[in-house]
C-alpha cells in the first residue's frame, strides 16, 4: 500500500517491520494475547 503512495520498497519494509516489532513489545509489555478457542461440548452419542 505504501508503495503504490510512492514510498520507495526499503523504506516500507523496514517501517513494517518497525511496527511488527513495536506491537510485539506492546503486547509484551501489557500482557496482550489472542483470544483462545473455547471448548464446546461434543454433539456425537457413543453407542
């Protein structure tokens, strides 16, 4: 996106990068995760 605004490539990789980077160490620092699948109760009968 950034490139097709003129943004010459290296410089879109490496502010990418800098904001990958820059959330990891937010979710780090805050204690953010992704939410997790809940375990719903099976609907199949054993005979």
């Amino acid at each position: 996106m950034l490139t097709q605004l003129g943004v010459p490539r290296t410089a879109t990789m490496l502010l990418s990068a800098l904001l990958v980077v820059t959330l990891r160490l937010l979710a780090i620092r805050y204690n953010w995760s992704l939410p997790t699948a809940r375990e719903t109760p099976s609907t199949t009968h054993d005979n």
